[in-house]
C-alpha cells in the first residue's frame, strides 16, 4: 500500500472509533444536557368582540300638559295620576314634596307641574332623547332630577324645555346640545331598561338593555399601559383641561384594563378621543382609555384586570401614538396618578 493509501486508512480508522457526538444548535450551547426546554404557551387573547348595541332613533313626540291642581281619588297612585294627566310621576312627588315610598291619601290635592313630556320607550338612551329636541343631555338630568345611575326606564316620562324655550336658544347654546363628552357617554350612553330590570338587573347583553356593573370592586386600579406620560391631569394652555393623563405608547402596543369590569361602551362617537373604551367597575368607578389604533372587545363583555382590550393607536385628535386614560367615579374625573401604583 502507498504512503497515501496507509495515511487515508488512518484517517477513515480515527474517525469512526471517535464517540458519537450530537449537533448543537447555534445559540444553545449553554443548554443542559439531557434537560426539555421549557416553552410558554401564547399568551390566550380575549374572545372576539361582541355585537355592538345600536341606539334606537328617538321619534320627539313629546305631550304638553298644563300645570293644574289634581285632588287625590280612591285607589289613586302616584304612577296612575301620571298616566291619566300626562306628568311624570317623579315631576309630581318632587313639586309635592312626597317622599319614597310616595304614599298619598284620599283628598289630598295634589299640585301637577305642566310642561313637555316624552315618554322613554326601548331601545332609546338619554343622549338620543336628547337630541331630539335639540337640548344638551346635562340638561335633561337637571331638569328631571336623575341620580346615578341614570339608567331610564321603559314609560318613565321626562320632562324637557318648552319648543319655546329651545327656539330661543343661541347658535352656541344649540352647538353645545351636540357636542357629548365622556361623562354624557357614563350617563346618557344606556339604553333604557325594561320596568322589571329596574328592581331586578339581569346581566347585561349587547343588543339589549342596560350593562350592570359587578356588584363589587376591589378598590385598586394598574397602569393601562407602559410609558413616559405625555400630560398629566389638569388644566392646559388655552383653558383646556385634561381629564386623564396620557401615556406614550408604541403603535399596535397592549393597552390592559385596569381592574375587573364590564365594557359598558366601545366605539368611536367622540372625534377627539378616536376609538374609545368604557369600563365600569362597580362602586360607581369607570375608566377610559382612548386613542386605540383597534379595540378588542365589546359592549357587555366581562374582563379582567390585565386583559388586553385594545392596540394603541394615534386615533382622534393626537400627534403621535398614546393611551388617553381616565379614572372616574361616576361622571367626576380624579387625577389617575393619585390612584394608580408608583412604579408605572
């Protein structure tokens, strides 16, 4: 055999008495030995959005009815002295002085306050009622005394400024009917609950009824998202004023909420706010979050702290992607920073 022969021999005998060695991966060689690599499973998204509940066109069919003197009959009521004259029930107890449980006697006379009425039918919310007859929602509470959670009912008459009174309204005073804010959305957003829902909530669906807000709330809310604050609370330039603070966010970011709740609306109804969110928590808090490039959920869904209901976005009136996010009880907005953890 040649010397080259002999050499390639020694070479073919070296290596297949070498031991078996596996092939590493590149980047793993400070793997353990013999150890399965642990994998986290995808984070679960959200189930898919829910139908959205559409509001029901208001038809202004108000009914004018006189103020006059009524004189309590056998088996009157306050709601059957409502049906026969017009008035509202709650417009009479108030001008009488008539505490719950609204007990009146036979005899008594009774002072109706005339006015406009129109009666709350399904489907409708405040807002559009509202709107109708051309007068701001803010308005509407007012002038029929309504108290949180101001959820209407289904027959419940309101009482609304004359068509006089709103033929001479300004420009500006009819502007301002049009223009809604977060608050008008916590309050006059609802549609109108059926009379049984009044004293037996049921939970809340998309299509239909009222959202019902959990019964409890743990009392502490986390950062809806990760960033620099962009403004903080307060009064702005220009006599401005930020209800919330605003957080820089990278585009297509999580934005979480910001403890259990239900989503009580999702939607983009207020141009300045872009896709907008609203979650109610119980206890009266609700928080928003505003600017979202896409929302993830719908009316009536139920989350959980952390769940991940939108991406952030640079929708409404904004320059650059953030989350416009907001803590309120009821329709008082608080300054998030004193409620939310210092190490966001």
């Amino acid at each position: 055999m040649s010397k080259g022969g002999l050499f390639l021999a020694l070479v073919l005998m070296l290596a297949a008495c070498a031991p078996h060695q596996s092939r590493v991966p590149r980047g793993a060689e400070d793997w353990p030995v013999n150890k399965r690599v642990q994998r986290l499973p995808p984070a679960q998204p959200l189930p898919p959005p829910k139908p959205q509940w559409v509001a029901r066109e208001v038809t202004p069919d108000a009914v004018e009815v006189p103020a006059q003197t009524y004189v309590v009959r056998p088996g009157d009521t306050l709601r059957r002295i409502s049906d026969r004259l017009g008035a509202s029930s709650e417009a009479i107890a108030r001008a009488n002085n008539i505490p719950p449980p609204f007990i009146i006697r036979v005899g008594e006379r009774l002072s109706i306050p005339g006015g406009r009425y129109h009666r709350v039918k399904s489907g409708e919310t405040g807002i559009a009622i509202a709107r109708a007859y051309g007068v701001s929602w803010s308005k509407v509470v007012d002038g029929n005394a309504l108290e949180e959670p101001y959820v209407l009912r289904v027959g419940q008459k309101l009482l609304l400024p004359s068509a006089r009174q709103v033929a001479a309204m300004s420009l500006e005073d009819r502007a301002r009917a049009f223009t809604i804010d977060i608050g008008d959305l916590i309050t006059g957003g609802e549609p109108a609950a059926e009379e049984s829902a009044a004293t037996a909530p049921r939970p809340a669906t998309p299509d239909q009824g009222p959202v019902v807000a959990p019964s409890s709330f743990a009392g502490t809310f986390d950062w809806p998202a990760r960033g620099t604050i962009l403004s903080r609370y307060g009064a702005k330039p220009g006599g401005r004023f930020n209800d919330g603070i605003n957080i820089r966010a990278a585009a297509g970011s999580p934005v979480r909420a910001a403890a259990d709740g239900v989503i009580a609306y999702a939607g983009d109804t207020l141009p300045g706010f872009g896709n907008l969110i609203l979650i109610k928590h119980g206890g009266n808090w609700v928080t928003a979050y505003a600017h979202a490039d896409a929302l993830l959920v719908g009316r009536g869904q139920i989350v959980k702290r952390g769940d991940v209901i939108a991406r952030a976005g640079q929708t409404g009136s904004v320059d650059e992607p953030q989350v416009h996010f907001e803590i309120r009880e009821g329709r008082k907005p608080l300054d998030p920073l004193t409620l939310l953890p210092k190490s966001g």
